[in-house]
C-alpha cells in the first residue's frame, strides 16, 4: 500500500513547496505536512505530499546491517567478490 | 536513485537469506504476516519467495485499501459521478474494482460520467478551482499514508472558501484491522492458524509512528517489526522477527529507521485529528464489519463531506459465494486454495477483493507466481 | 483600382483556421486542403498524378502488407507527434517480418473544429519522417466528422514491403535455446506520453524513442538472413510481446532482469507512477529471436548501427508446456512476467 519514494529535494520555489529530484526525474511536492526541509535534504514523497525526511545516517546504518548479515556464513568464493 | 537502488542489492540479498536460513530453526516453521500490500507486492515482485527457506512463510494481510473497499462504496462512487455535471476525482487504483450491475470506474467513464484520475488531492483542488460552476468530488481511500494528504486538501479548500469541492471519505485504519485479524475465531483457536509475527508497514508507520504498534505485540503477545519499502528492508525484517520469536521476545522493533520514529509525524497527526474522527463501524471487504476501523469528516468541516452533501445512503452487497477473500486476508488461506482463482477470478476478471489490486495476495501470485504451481517443471535446453 | 490578381485563390488559413464539415465533403474545400497541405508537403510522383490511386511495379518476392491506426493522446509530445507515429509504426510493422518497405498510404479522419495549424504540424512531421526513411506517401484520404465524435484527428497507415530471399520471419518460429535480445532501452515512449497527461506531467522531459526501424532490420537480416522472430515491443510493452510469441511457437522464456536496459529517468518516473518499465510500450524498439549459434554476429550488427548501439542479449527460449514466461530478478528470485491485466495505469498503492 502506499507507494512512496525517497526523493532529494533540489530548490524551495514557493512557500510549502518543494522541488524534488529522483533519478533525474524532478516534480513539485507540497510541503504542508513536513517542516524546516531544506534543499539538499531528502525527503518520502506519496501523492504529491512530502510525509517526513529521511535520515542520511540511519540509512548508512540500516545498509551496514545488511552487509554485516551471515557474513560468517558466507563462502569463500563469494566473499572474495 | 539514490536510497532506493542500494536497498534492492542482490548481493547483500544472497548474505541476508544465508543468515535467515542459519537462524531460522529446522525444529518449527515461522509464520508471517506481511500487513502492507506494498509489501505483498514487493515479496511477489522480487521473487523473495526462493529466498526463503521452506519454514519460513509469508501470509498476506488485508492492507490494500483498494482490496478492501466493499462494493457498497464502489457503488455510491459510481452514483456520484452518473450526477449531472459533478466531476468525480480519483486514484487510479479504483478505477479497475468491479462493483454492482457490471459496472466499475472506468465502465461508468466510459458511459460518459466525467471520472479523472489524479495523482493527487492537491490535483482534485485545482479542477475544483478551475471549474468553478461544476460540482467536484475527491474519491478519497487508503491507510493511514493517504489521510494526511485529503486533512490537506480540505483545510485549503475551507480556507479559500472553495464550495464546490468535498471529499467520498474512505480512509481506514490499520491498527484496528491487525486487531481484527488477531481476534479473528481461527486465529484466536490455537493450533489453527498460528501466525507468529508481524512485519508492520512503511509508510504508515511514517506518519502513526510505532508507538501504536506496542499494544499488539503486549497484548498479544507478537513480535512487530516495521520493515522499509525495498526488498532488502523485507528480508532484514524477517531476520529480525525470526530472532525475537527464538528469543520468546514479543516487542516492536522498527527496520526502517531512516524514516520511522516512535512519534512519527506529529504535524500530520494533528492534521489528521483536526478533520477526522472515528467512524464506530466500518465495513471491509472480506473482513465484514470492523469497529472503529474508519475515518469520517467531523462536523466542522461537514460542508467538505460528499456523503453529507449528496445524502449518499450505503448498500451493503455480498461477495459472491465461491469466494474466499476472507479467509485469505485473515492468513487461514491461501490463494490456490480457493476454487475460483485462475479460473473464473483472474486478474482481469476478479471476483473478490484479493484479485481487483495487484498487492491483492492472489492477483499478486497470479502475476508473479502461478509458475510454481504447476507440476512440470519447466526445463532450459540442453 | 483593384490591387486583386484576377487568378486570385484564397489560400487556406492554417494559423487561425479549423477544420470543418466542407473538408470532408469531396468538394472544393476539400480539393484545395488536399492540395495546399498534403501534396504540398508529401509531393511525390504518385501524388502528383492526382488519382485515387497509386500505380507502380513491385520487384519480384514475396510482399507483404501492414497496418496501424493511431489514436495517441497527447497529439505532442517530447520527442515526437502522431504524426511521425504514424509512419514509424506502420514502416516498423512491414519491416518486423524481414522486409524492405516500399510504400505508404494515409488516410485522416479529422475532428470538426481541429485547429489547422496543429494539422499543418502533424503532416509536415508525417512527411519529415517519410522522407528521412525513404519510403512515400503515395496515396490516402481524408473524412471529417462532427465535432465530438473524433479525439481531434486519428490516423491510419498501411504500408507494403518485399521479404528478400530466404528470410522467413514468424512470431512461431522460436525454439528452445534460441537467445532473446532487445534492441535497446525500454519504456521511453510510454513514460513520454504519460508525464504528458494531465496531473501526472514531469519537470523533466521524457522523450518519445519513435523511430523507423527498417534500416536496422535490413542490417539484421545481411548478417543473419535466418533469424527466427522480430517483433517490436509497443502497446503493453516488452512483456506482452513476449508473452505473445511464447504463445504463438508454444515454448517457455527465461529472461533476466539485471539485462534488462532501462534509462534511470524512465525507472524513476516508473517508480513514480507505480509502474513497470516491462509493460510500458516502445515505439523504436525490436525484440529479435535467433539461434543461440547467430547471436553474436547479430548482436554485433545491431550494435553497429545507430539504433541498435544498446542491444543486448536478455535472456533464452526453453521448453514449457504452460508457455509461461518468467524472469530471474536481479534480487535474485524468480517469477512470473504475465500478460498485462487491463491498461496500465498508475498507482498510488
């Protein structure tokens, strides 16, 4: 349900606006339900609303779990790539 | 794309399911229940299935808005847009749920009714705004993600004095319907359908928090863990899960850090309470009647409410017989377990609520998976 | 004193001027918007000779023939119109089969009230299109309905070609361990057209792939005469093109997902709207069959030529009985890739 993506906002070019970018894709978002977002910042965006920032460093974190999963159990081989 | 790209890596995906298939116990089986359609779709999509060891079971749960908007709705949807001049504003999403008579959203458009999909409510405003002799309607459904945005569109509109625009409220809850799932008479009989765990939603979860999660897993006694979008996000849910319950551990856990907090977001929230209020009764489709499952616009804003404005009274309409919609949104069974799926229920003709979305959990094994249900192996050539 | 040429004709006004019913009606109106747009801009011998038909002799071969209606909405859109559709689709359709297209024929059924300046565009972009493929226009016709009964102006083309020898081409001809490739990325054209439409559009411009592809074909077929399929992948995408061939030589696909190109704005506004580059059309585009043994040279063709620099090999024919077509994901699992359900719309679940 709620399909919503993670999208870096570019420029603030109204009040409660927010220009964002997603792989080079860009869209104007409101702005209504998220403050004090700031260009540079990334932001969740579901029908045209940003619902809330995303966390740069809970996402490295989050990432380095993942990368630290199983790592024991890995083989060889594939370790290496 | 950045954020998104990273959390579908297959490589780490190989490292998570070595470590899911390593703590995953051989002694009992887990049994999961994915609440978000979004991630039914993503299990489907990624094939996550062959990632999983055969203990390991994923159940669909009911959080598709669209799977679980009941007939009855479609219908008074489909009346408002037959008025006269009204222009009726919806998602896409509903366009394709067949409702009574042989009719649905995009049947109605084709007979003429002005029905135009938005991406948005803010888009509903703007036809509202630049159609200023039409009546306009926003055909408003989904969970706890989508409220926020129509609290927005109908504050503007009561703002700019708009007295064209109201709102069809559909918006449901997804606390209540996890309790009902819970209470269901199957689950709460032991040895029946055992469901162990529960890997929460995204998205709603950015804008509820997990706090409200914490009365299942003590009540309850069963573990949550809110899982992110990607696929990636899914699978270290899942690890996550597996070692609470080895553990005997019953607590929410939240996977997806980098947008969720216990709080979650207080402006949307309040936003929320300043327009909503609970409806005491809600019907879902396959679930039947919820309490306190549902939203309606409050008295302040009754001039925004479509079903206030036009006297729209509801008409419950059964699912057809053969249909098994509720049993497989409550994890008791399971889409080839029905007798019509794939045969007269199929994506393009869909009978019953798990079919009409493609989160639905039998139009998403339909789509991604029927290929396992076959006997014969398909074989690469020599 | 009169400043009035005595041969004096009222030239057609194509910047404020609409269609209306005169120009359907074989009269006057009708002799003189034919005369003042269409030959003016397809200007051929054929259309010169000013009959209601086209004469020529065709070389010795097999010929074929094919056709294809156009009812894109929007009329424009980045990259292309339903114009140069037009006559890329029907070129592409002719040359799917392995051979060289020779003639085109248009016919136009316009709206009452169509702007003329938008027709003036569409029919200079048709004819752009026809002359930089090399193949004429060489006869059509034109109809007028009311207005609200035709979505501005639909367009249908048919084209005729000649298959060389010993090239036979047919959606059942694929056999297990044939390799699948793809001429390049997927999804351009219907992102295009869908961030076009109302409340869906884009700041950043998609373009439309449209292109003919009969240069790229001829190509194909020098390097490898006994390819087995050719299909170009439009309404309901890759995935539906596929799906249909595995049906039409009763086999099985395996392809994978990591192969698949796909340009990262066409993903990302894919990721937007909830859909799946697999399903959405392509108008510049070939899916190609041919045994695992002609894969390289044909590959090597491909990319040696301007639309084909992208190609790759996406994945292999095999044997099943269910003709299903399935897809290892990049993330690893396995599924289906089933036959679009409906029309691909958005979603916001």
């Amino acid at each position: 349900m709620c399909l919503a993506i993670p999208a870096r906002v570019v420029a603030l070019p109204e009040p409660q606006t927010a220009l964002i970018d997603v792989g080079g894709v860009r869209k104007r978002v409101s702005l209504a339900l998220v403050d004090g977002v700031l260009p540079g910042d990334y932001v969740i965006v579901h029908v045209g609303y940003a619902l809330t920032r995303l966390d740069p460093e809970e996402a490295a974190r989050t990432l380095a779990t993942f990368a630290a999963a199983g790592l024991a159990d890995v083989p060889v081989t594939e370790a290496a790539q | 794309m950045r954020y998104i790209d990273e959390f579908r890596d297959g490589a780490l995906a190989r490292r998570l399911a070595a470590a899911i298939a390593r703590e995953a116990s051989p002694a009992r089986t887990y049994h999961l229940m994915e609440f978000c359609g979004g991630h039914t779709h993503a299990l489907s999509r990624y094939g996550l299935k062959d990632l999983l060891p055969a203990n390991v079971q994923m159940i669909h749960g009911p959080g598709c808005p669209v799977c679980v908007l009941p007939i009855g709705r479609i219908d008074s949807a489909i009346a408002l847009a037959a008025r006269p001049g009204l222009i009726l504003t919806t998602y896409a999403d509903t366009m394709r749920v067949p409702a009574s008579k042989g009719l649905s959203l995009l049947k109605a458009k084709a007979r003429g009714a002005d029905i135009r999909m938005v991406y948005s409510s803010a888009d509903a405003l703007r036809i509202a705004r630049e159609n200023p002799g039409r009546e306009v309607v926003f055909f408003a459904i989904g969970f706890e993600t989508t409220t926020p945005p129509t609290a927005v569109a109908i504050t503007e509109a009561s703002a700019g004095q708009l007295s064209n625009f109201s709102v069809f409220c559909n918006h449901v809850l997804t606390p209540a319907a996890i309790a009902n799932i819970l209470e269901s008479p199957e689950v709460r009989e032991l040895g029946t359908v055992p469901l162990d765990g529960f890997i929460g939603p995204a998205h709603v979860s950015t804008v509820i928090g997990s706090q409200p999660y914490e009365y299942f897993a003590e009540e309850y006694q069963r573990p949550v863990v809110i899982a992110g979008f990607e696929p990636l996000d899914v699978m270290q849910a899942i690890l996550m899960l597996i070692r609470q319950l080895n553990e005997g551990r019953a607590e929410v856990e939240n996977e997806f850090t980098r947008a969720v907090t216990r709080e979650g977001n207080a402006k949307a929230k309040s936003l929320v309470a300043e327009v909503f209020e609970l409806r005491r009764s809600f019907e879902w489709r396959g679930l039947g009647e919820v309490p306190y499952s549902a939203l309606c616009i409050k008295e302040k804003y009754r001039a925004f409410d479509a079903e206030a404005r036009y006297g729209l009274e509801y008409c419950a309409v059964a699912d057809n017989k053969a249909c098994e919609c509720g049993a497989i949104l409550r994890g008791v069974k399971k889409p080839t377990d029905c007798k019509v799926f794939g045969t007269v229920c199929t994506p393009e003709n869909p009978i019953g609520s798990c079919m009409v979305s493609s989160e639905g959990a039998c139009a998403a094994h339909y789509t991604y998976g029927r290929f396992k249900d076959v006997p014969v192996v398909a074989r690469v050539a020599a | 004193m009169s400043g009035v040429l005595p041969d004096y004709v009222r030239p057609v006004d194509f910047k404020h001027g609409r269609v209306d019913m005169t120009h359907g009606s074989g009269g006057r109106a009708m002799a003189q918007l034919i005369d003042e747009l269409f030959l003016r801009a397809f200007d051929n011998e054929w259309l010169r000779a000013g009959n209601d038909s086209a004469r020529f002799a065709v070389p010795a071969g097999r010929m074929v023939i094919a056709t294809d209606s156009h009812v894109v909405s929007p009329l424009f859109f980045p990259g292309g119109d339903i114009g140069c559709l037009s006559v890329h689709g029907t070129i592409n359709d002719v040359a799917m089969s392995g051979a060289a297209p020779l003639y085109l024929a248009a016919t136009f059924v316009l709206e009452e009230g169509f702007p003329l300046s938008d027709l003036k565009r569409i029919v200079a972009s048709m004819a752009s299109a026809s002359r930089a493929a090399g193949v004429p226009v060489v006869t059509g016709d034109t109809k007028v309905v009311e207005q609200g009964k035709g979505d501005g102006v639909f367009i249908t083309t048919t084209g005729i070609g000649i298959v060389p020898e010993g090239v036979d081409i047919a959606g059942d001809h694929a056999r297990p361990g044939d390799a699948i490739i793809i001429s390049g990325t997927l999804g351009d054209h219907g992102v295009a057209i869908m961030s076009q439409r109302e409340n869906l559009s884009f700041e950043t411009a998609i373009e439309s792939d449209t292109a003919a592809l009969h240069g790229l074909v001829a190509a194909m077929v020098a390097a490898v005469p006994r390819i087995h399929c050719l299909r170009d992948p439009t309404r309901g995408g890759l995935a539906t093109t596929l799906n249909e061939i595995a049906r039409q030589s009763r086999c099985g696909m395996l392809v994978r997902e990591r192969e698949l190109p796909v340009k990262p704005q066409v993903s990302a506004a894919c990721e937007f709207l909830g859909l799946d580059p697999l399903y959405v059309a392509n108008e510049g585009k070939l899916v190609a069959i041919a045994s695992a043994g002609d894969a390289a040279p044909l590959l090597a063709a491909m990319r040696a030529h301007p639309l084909g620099r992208e190609a790759v090999i996406i994945g292999e024919v095999i044997e099943d009985p269910h003709h299903f077509v399935q897809m290892d994901t990049s993330f690893g699992g396995r599924r289906n890739v089933d036959w679009l359900t409906g029309e691909q719309l958005p979603r916001i679940c």
